[in-house]
C-alpha cells in the first residue's frame, strides 16, 4: 500500500519536480534505514488511494514533471505498481521507481512494457557477504547482480546509489562495488544522514573527516562509472 506521499519535491530527480509516493514495505531491514516506522509500523499511517493521488497530480500537472515510486521496496507490490506506472503514464507524466536491486525480474516487465523512464538502484555495499549486514539479513545477492546486469544495458535512464554508511562503507567496499558496476554511466554516492537511522548504533554524529572521505571515495569511483556525483550536504 502507499501510505506517504510528498506533493512537490526538487530532490528526487535530478532536474525534474515530482510527486513521491512511498510503499509501506520492504524486504530488506536495513539498520540505516531513514523510512523505517513507514515498514514496522505502518499502521501508524493512513492508506493513500489512487482517487487521492490523481487529485493531487490534477491540481500540480502544470509544473509536476514525474513521478517518484519508492518506499520500502515498491517492487514487493507488482500488480499496485503496474498499475498506478500506467495511470501515471496515462496522464504525461514520467515515472522513476527506486529500488533495492531484489526483483529483476519485475524490473525487466515494467521496462518490456515501457512503463519506467528512470530507475535509481541503491547499492549498499560490496557485492559479497558484507551484503547482508547492509540489508539487515540474508538476501540473494544474485539478483542485485542481475538488476545491475539489466540496467546497464542502457533500455532506460538509470543511476546506481551508494549511501557511504560509517562501518560499511569503506574504501575497499567503493572499489569492490566499482568493479560490479564497472561502465556505469552514473554513481551517486550519498551524504549518511544519521538521525533517523533504524538501529541506534548508527544514529551517532559523523566523524569530522567525513566529508573528506566522501570526496575521497568520489574520486575512486570515478575510474569505475562515466558520471560520479555526491548527493546530499555533510
């Protein structure tokens, strides 16, 4: 279900105003997580239909370029989101889907079907079993591998996201996911925002060499992908 939705954001998507729609589950639990009370407790939040969404999208078309479909993971709700990728469609407006990487297969109908202009996959670690202290548990990490197989095969406009996580991310792990993703035509490394985290262990204040490190880790990565950015402020 979406549960969140934000009306007008300019962060979402480089270069275009959207209306974000958040899904309310996920199979990941990442211990960063900044959404995490939107999946252990949605209850805490009312259900948004489409009649309420297509209102709201009637009242801003004239400025809003897209929309944003996140969450959680929106990928767990296929049949919702083909759906609403098709009512959104309908009505000219672009749609990007963030996703964790855990269902390429779904990523593959929605671009057979050309119901996504833009897909952002975040990568939360080395590829290896660092992984699944990223996710907060077991994953198949076969299917990260085949969602960034898939990306990169240029059907859609795509970026690949690292949030450079303290006790994750590492300077190995930025050239171990460089290798996964090597020709990427764009890395986005993320600012770590620790407020919010799920687990208390990672809410701690930044290191003062954060930013520094971030712009360390920029420069590595750009021998790995053709655009790197940092996204977000220290």
């Amino acid at each position: 279900m979406i549960r969140a939705l934000i009306e007008t954001s300019l962060v979402d998507w480089d270069g275009k105003i959207t209306t974000v729609l958040f899904f309310d589950k996920c199979n990941f639990m990442c211990p960063f997580c900044q959404n995490w009370e939107l999946i252990v407790h949605p209850e805490k939040f009312p259900v948004i239909t489409w009649e309420d969404i297509e209102k709201k999208l009637e009242k801003k078309k004239k400025w809003v370029d897209g929309v944003v479909l996140t969450g959680g993971e929106p990928l767990m709700f296929k049949k919702e989101v083909f759906d609403i990728a098709r009512k959104i469609k309908q009505r000219n407006f672009s749609v990007k889907i963030d996703t964790n990487g855990a269902y390429p297969d779904v990523i593959r109908e929605l671009l057979d079907a050309h119901l996504v202009d833009y897909v952002a996959l975040d990568i939360k670690a080395s590829i290896d079993e660092r992984y699944y202290k990223a996710a907060g548990k077991q994953i198949d990490l076969e299917n990260i591998k085949e969602s960034i197989h898939i990306l990169m095969k240029g059907r859609v406009e795509y970026e690949f996201r690292t949030t450079v996580v303290p006790g994750i991310i590492d300077e190995d792990a930025i050239k171990k996911i460089g290798e996964s993703i090597q020709g990427a035509s764009l890395w986005v490394l993320q600012t770590y925002v620790p407020k919010n985290a799920y687990r208390k262990h990672y809410r701690g204040k930044l290191d003062k060499n954060y930013s520094e490190q971030l712009h360390q880790f920029s420069s590595i990565a750009k021998h790995y992908a053709a655009k790197v950015k940092v996204r977000g402020k220290v």
